[in-house]
C-alpha cells in the first residue's frame, strides 16, 4: 500500500524509480572504453582498406614508392620530352610531382584516396600544383590516348595486359618509360640502371601494332 503525502502525491512519485548504485560506474566506464575500442577500429579499417585492397584486385598492385635512382633514371628517360604525363597508379605523387618540377603537365591516376588526398598537398607544398593533378580512378578504367609520356611501375602479371591497352591507346610519338618490371612483349629503346632499380623507355616502334606492311598502326587521334 502506498503512503498519500501531503499534495496527494504517493511516495512513488517522490523518490525516484532507481537510485543510481556504486556498480553503474564502471558500466560507463565499459561504455566509454567500447566506444573508443569500436571508434579506433573503423578509424583504422578506414586508412589501412585502401592500401590492402589493390592488393585484392585481379591484378595486384600495391603501393611501393619508386627509389631515388629509379626517379633519377625517370628524369633521364624524359630528357629532350614535354607536353602530358601520365604515372598509372601514382602512389603518393613523388613521380608526377618531379614531372611537373621540370615542366611537363603531370598527372597521376591512382585507386588510393589517402595517397591521392597526400600527392594533392604535396604538390601544394612544392608550388607545383598547377602542374601536378591527381585523379582518384582505376587505371583499367583510363584512356591514355592524351598523354605523351607514360611512367608505369607496375608488377610482372600487369605488364602484358597494360601493354596491350597502351598500344591501342597511345598516339605515335608518346614515350612509355617502365620501372622496374618491363613489358614483356615490347623492345626497349633505352635501358637504364640494373636490378631493382632498372628502367625501360619504349618508343611506337616498341607499343604500335604492326601492319602487314611492316608500318605502324597508331589507334587514337592525335590532340594538338
Ligand atoms: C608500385 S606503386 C607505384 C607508385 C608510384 N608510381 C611510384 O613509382 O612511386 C603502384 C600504385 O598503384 C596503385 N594502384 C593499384 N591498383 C590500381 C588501379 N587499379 N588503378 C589505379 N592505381 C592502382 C597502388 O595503390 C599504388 O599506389
């Protein structure tokens, strides 16, 4: 039976329903923790996706930034060239951005928003970002008929598909330049360097289809 106060309120309405007992501390305490534990974790699946899942692709291809040699060897392979270039799968940037440094209009394409969002700032950084413009795409998913210069570093079971494509994308005077795993397919123009660190420039006579003429077939129309 409840006692009537004074008001004719029950005791009930008075007291409140539950009072808070020493143990519902730690239960916030395990909520806070929950909280962070769960927090951290979508933060971090957030950042490491990215980087894993070129790996998970048909053809795999993470992120391994080119040496300093290979980049000097880039730079030599691209000597007396201008106009476009394109670095196909572009990592965090380093290659467009040394590009754009010596004059060319670089771009880079790359599956990797984190690297893209990071080559975007660098460029920045180095007053280069007139010059230096990254794309967040699928390099399968590009035509590169624009670009003159193509810089790839790229993993052996890409090479002979990615050949393929160059070869019916790009004009007759484009230069592609390979580090590290070359086209199988395709004669070398230059080489540079050894091992790890070798790069190859390949020139139409390497990438354009034959004719049965001996001649070479460019697909693709040629920009100004
Ligand atoms: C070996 S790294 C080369 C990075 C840069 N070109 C360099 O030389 O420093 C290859 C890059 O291609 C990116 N990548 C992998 N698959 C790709 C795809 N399908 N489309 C665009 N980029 C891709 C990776 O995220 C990685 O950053």
């Amino acid at each position: 039976m409840s006692k009537t106060l004074p008001g004719s309120c029950t005791v009930e309405d008075a007291l409140p329903l539950a009072i808070p007992d020493r143990g519902s501390k730690p239960r916030n305490w395990g909520l806070l923790l929950t909280s962070v534990i769960g927090g951290s974790l979508v933060a971090l699946y957030a950042v490491t996706t990215p980087f894993i899942a070129p790996a998970l692709r048909k053809h795999c291809l993470p992120f391994v930034p080119a040496t300093s040699k290979q980049m000097e060897y880039v730079l030599k392979m691209l000597k007396g060239r201008h106009g476009s270039l394109v670095d196909v799968g572009s990592g965090d940037g380093r290659i467009v951005i040394a590009a754009a440094k010596v004059g060319f209009r670089a771009v880079g394409y790359e599956l990797n928003p984190w690297l893209v969002w990071y080559s975007r700032y660098q460029a920045m950084r180095e007053g280069v970002h007139q010059n230096a413009k990254f794309y967040i795409s699928d390099l399968w998913k590009v035509n590169f008929s624009q670009y003159k210069n193509v810089v790839i570093f790229g993993v052996p079971q890409m090479m002979l598909p990615l050949g393929e494509k160059l070869g019916e994308e790009l004009q007759q005077d484009a230069r592609v330049i390979a580090c590290r795993f070359p086209f199988p397919h395709w004669s070398p123009t230059h080489t540079f360097g050894e091992g790890m660190d070798t790069v190859w420039a390949y020139d139409s006579e390497s990438f354009g289809r034959k004719k049965g003429n001996g001649s070479v077939e460019i697909s693709g129309v040629l920009p100004d």
